[in-house]
C-alpha cells in the first residue's frame, strides 16, 4: 500500500508556502525488470527473503513482476539475501537487499 506523507513545510517569514508530499511504500515491495525495462511474466515464481542463513519470509510474484512481503516493514532495518525461485523450486536470481529500502528492483 502506498501513503502519501508530508515530509517537510516550505516557510518564508513565518508563512507556510507550501508543503511537499512523498509517496511511500509501506512494506518491502520487490520488482522483476527485463534488461528493456519491461517486466517478467513471474507467474508462478516466489521471493524468499533470507537473513543469517534463514528464511524469515516468502511471498508470491504477481504476473507483472511484483512481490509485496505483507510482514516486511519499510524502510527495512537489516539488509537480506533475496531469492527469486520457480514453483518447482529452482532459484533463478539471488541478490543483496540492503537495509533502508522500500523498493528493491530485480533487473535480467
């Protein structure tokens, strides 16, 4: 789910000018991209989130290329190993998320 959030007032002489809003992302939302920029058909396919060697979660990709972990808070605290992996289990991406994202993206 995003939300839209104000992060700071713009102020002149004890005047508010304006506020600037920020959309957010309110749990760990990963996408799946082609080397084009489009994204996979990931019907069927998972991510698995890991951290000191354990699975701490596992969601579905949607077929666009998607994956929302409903129990992942962002900004994420801790970095985690990502997995992308088939329905038959074979993992085809591994990657690095770091700690303080939102949106992680998966591109190849």
């Amino acid at each position: 789910m995003v939300k839209g959030k104000v992060l700071r007032k713009v102020v002149s002489g004890g005047k508010v000018l304006s506020k600037v809003a920020s959309q957010r992302f309110s749990r760990l939302t990963i996408v799946w991209l082609q080397q084009n920029g489009n994204p996979f058909d990931t019907a069927g396919f998972r991510a698995r989130l890991i951290r000191n060697g354990q699975v701490v979660a596992v969601t579905q990709f949607d077929r666009y290329g998607v994956a929302r972990f409903s129990t992942i808070d962002a900004l994420t605290r801790v970095s985690y190993t990502l997995q992308a992996v088939d329905s038959n289990g074979v993992v085809f991406r591994t990657r690095t998320v770091p700690a303080r994202v939102e949106v992680f993206g998966i591109i190849g």
